[in-house]
C-alpha cells in the first residue's frame, strides 16, 4: 500500500515491532521515530503522511504535545495514541485535540491493523467531503497511477482525486458516462493506485453474457462438467483472486444474471461447475456503464440491490465537450503514441475544427481522428484537409492569422501554452504544476526556462 505511516514511540523494540506488523500487512511506507521533536519537524518541513502512531509518555514532549503540534501542520493526517496504561483522561483529552484512536500496549496486530483501516476509511471520507468544498486543484498523491489520464482542467482532477480516494478501498466502484469517455482506462488507474496492483486487471464485456457463458467463465469448470470439457478451468473470480474485476457495460448484462453477480458480491462465494464445495474469492470489482441505470431500475431492467451495492463508490466521467481545454494535450498525446516524441506540426486551421467539434464519441473519437490525420499527412503538417469530411463541412470557426506562424502551429506551441496556462492556473507552483501535467519537475524547469519564465 502506498499509504505513508510514522510512528513515533522512545522504544526502539516496540517501534520495529510496530514496523513489522505494519508492513507484513501490506503497508510498505513505515517511517520510525524515536525522538518526538524530531518527528514533529518532518510535519514542520510539510512532509505528508496518512497516519501518525503517537505514544503519550515521551521525554522532551509528551503525546498530547506532539498530536497539537502534528494537526497544527498537517491537519489530515489521523492520529493514533499510544500508551502502556490505560488512562482514560488521557485518552479523552487526545481525542478533544483531534486523534482519531486510542490503543493500550501491549497491542495485538490485529487491533493494531483494524485500528489503522479505520483511520484510513475515515481520512477518505473527510478528504470527499473537503474536495467538494475547496476551489483549489486537489493534488495527486499517485499522480503515476493515473498518468494515462491524460488532462489539465480542474474538473478532471477532482474526478480522479475522488478516484484515487476510493482506489484505496476495497468498496466496489461504478464508472458511468458516455461512450469514449475512458472509463476503462480509469478504472485500470484505480487498480493501479489500489493496494490490489500487484495482481490482475481483468475486463469483461457485459454485453451479449448468457448464462451458460456466464457460469463458464466466472466460475470455472472441473473436468467432465459438460460435453466438452476435458480439463478443470479456473474462472474469472479464480484467476483474479487479490485482484480487480472490470465489468464493462454492467447495464447490458441480463437481470436473470444479476443475482449470480449479487451473490458473489455479497458473500465471496461462487460455486465451480461440476462441484459442489464453495470457494472463496477475495476480488474487487469496478463496473461501468453510459446507461442509465435509475431509469433501468424504474423499469425493472435492473436490480436495486445490485445497483447499491456496485455503487460503493461512484464516478462520473465528463464527455469531452465540458472539458475542451484537454483537446490541445490529448491530440500532442495522440500525435506522440502515432509519431514519437519529435510528432509534428499540427496547422491552425485543423486545431480551429478538432476545438470547435462535440465529439459524440468523446475522446475515443478524436484519437481515430487524429490516427487517421497522421495515416494521412504522412510526415507533413496536419491541416484541415487531412480531417474527416464531416469535420471540414461545418462552419469554419474564425482564424486569425499570424504573419510570424503563415497559419501553422506547431506542436510545441501547443505545449507551451498549455504549460503556462496550468503553471498560472496553480498560482506558480512548480511541483503542483509536475503533478498536474504529469511530468517531472526537472522537465518542467527546463521546460520554463526555455520559456523564459522564471
């Protein structure tokens, strides 16, 4: 997991401990401290961390003091107390000065585990809450994991901010917009940025299961099940045990289908073909779908209890017409897949077209039409004739021309105000503006020193 964990305790012993119980559980970033002051300087230089272990009884400054000092600096992150007595007026003025739990040592790993997934369940759902009230451009604290996404607009960013809070839960997610719109490519990004990465991403189209299918590739078959089936197969829930499911075109799937897909949400059970023993299956699932699904539920062409219970976290993707300041850095992403890094100039007029377009087919559209630009173009800059007919017959949006530029812009130009425009956008941060274009800060310094912006 990539949640950041200090704990802080004057007990090397316990600390390692502490640390080992931590990171056998599958939490990787384990900081130990021994010396209170010292820990409170890593929140004083504005380091990051989800969760702080604080032991109350500390030489040079108490538990009490160090949580104060903790929430002064970094107000979100989740204190636990710590402590080898049990003393409830203690305890009681900790929580009154923010933290989140109190545990008495010696402590179990398993309430020690139990403790820290509530605290980090907890600190989701307060940062969902703050992220629907702060006006400021969340950051990424896995800004890698969702690097495919490729966007600079701030209604973008808080989608896959609230993505990545939900990523660290094992709580289903349903993806819902129009087609194009990456919604798989999201939900690989979830996966990624999940504590399940390490094992599989598997996606399965709804669409067209029957239920013989159904049963097949789900649960598998044992040997002589059916006519045909010389050999035991391992299903889906199988294959990806630990890992993710994407359940593409959830809404297509048939209602007499979907309380077999209840039943394995609920219970973690299936049942393999040809057996008659239940077996466990620890998968989390992400659904997607650009129906409707509350108008599927009026009609009773889809389950309410399967609804609910897909819509443990709910994602909405925008359709690329309300997000049209991306078009400039998906095409210089698209150019770069067709191209490679040294691409090619793309010509005003064509920009003009692609800027003004609705796409109903959303970004999936617009990387065909770009393919097909390029297929065309054959190693000269786009212009408008090398876009499809459809495209060239609409009004022609005004152009001013340039004499500096004879109505070609090039790609880099296209980078570089898009770069400008996001560095003022976050009020000339540096390192926010890395993570938002998704690019090292080194590059970006060069990248600006080029501009001749300081």
């Amino acid at each position: 997991m990539n949640k950041r964990i200090i704990a802080i305790d004057d007990e090397q012993d316990f600390l390692e401990s502490i640390k080992r119980g931590l990171i056998t559980s599958g939490f990787k970033n384990v900081t130990i401290e021994e010396d209170p002051i010292r820990a409170a300087s890593h929140f004083s230089k504005g380091e990051d961390f989800d969760i702080a272990l604080i032991d109350i009884s500390m030489p040079g400054m108490d538990g009490v003091e160090l949580l104060q000092a903790i929430k002064t600096k970094s107000p979100r992150t989740e204190c636990i107390m710590v402590t080898a007595t049990d003393e409830a007026r203690v305890a009681i003025k900790s929580m009154h000065q923010g933290a989140y739990d109190y545990l008495v040592k010696p402590i179990s790993k398993e309430d020690l585990i139990l403790s820290v997934n509530r605290a980090l369940e907890r600190k989701k759902l307060v940062d969902i809450l703050d992220l629907g009230k702060t006006k400021s451009i969340p950051k990424l604290v896995n800004a890698e994991a969702f690097k495919p996404m490729i966007t600079g607009s701030e209604k973008m960013f808080r989608v896959l901010k609230e993505a990545e809070l939900h990523a660290v839960s094992d709580v289903p997610v349903l993806i819902t917009g129009d087609t194009g719109t990456g919604k798989e490519l999201l939900a690989k990004a979830i996966h990624s940025a999940s504590p399940r990465s390490e094992f599989h991403f598997i996606p399965i189209n709804m669409d067209g299961m029957t239920s013989h299918l159904f049963d097949a590739e789900f649960f598998g078959h044992a040997k002589g099940a059916f006519t045909g089936a010389e050999k035991d197969r391992a299903g889906y829930l199988e294959t990806t045990n630990n890992g993710t499911l994407f359940l593409d075109e959830i809404g297509n799937l048939p209602i007499e289908l979907q309380g077999k897909l209840l039943r394995v949400l609920q219970d973690g059970e299936f049942i393999k073909l040809g057996t008659s023993r239940p077996r466990k299956t620890d998968v989390r699932f992400i659904a997607a779908t650009n129906n409707d699904l509350e108008k599927m539920l009026a009609k009773k062409q889809f389950r309410k209890d399967l609804y609910y219970r897909l819509k443990g976290g709910w994602i909405h993707l925008p359709p690329l017409k309300e997000r049209k300041d991306d078009i400039p850095l998906l095409i210089s992403g698209f150019i770069e897949y067709c191209c490679g890094p040294d691409g090619t100039n793309f010509e005003e007029d064509a920009l003009a077209l692609l800027m003004e377009y609705n796409y109903p087919g959303n970004i999936r559209e617009l990387k065909s039409i770009i393919q097909s630009a390029v297929n065309l173009a054959n190693g000269n800059p786009i212009s408008a004739k090398f876009l499809p007919v459809h495209l060239r017959k609409r009004p022609k949006p005004s152009v001013t021309n340039s004499p500096d530029s004879d109505n070609v812009l090039p790609l880099d130009q296209v980078e570089k105000s898009h770069i400008l425009k996001t560095y003022n956008r976050m009020s000339k941060n540096k390192s926010q503006t890395a993570r938002v274009l998704g690019i090292g800060l080194n590059t970006l310094r060069r990248k600006l020193d080029g501009y001749g912006v300081a």
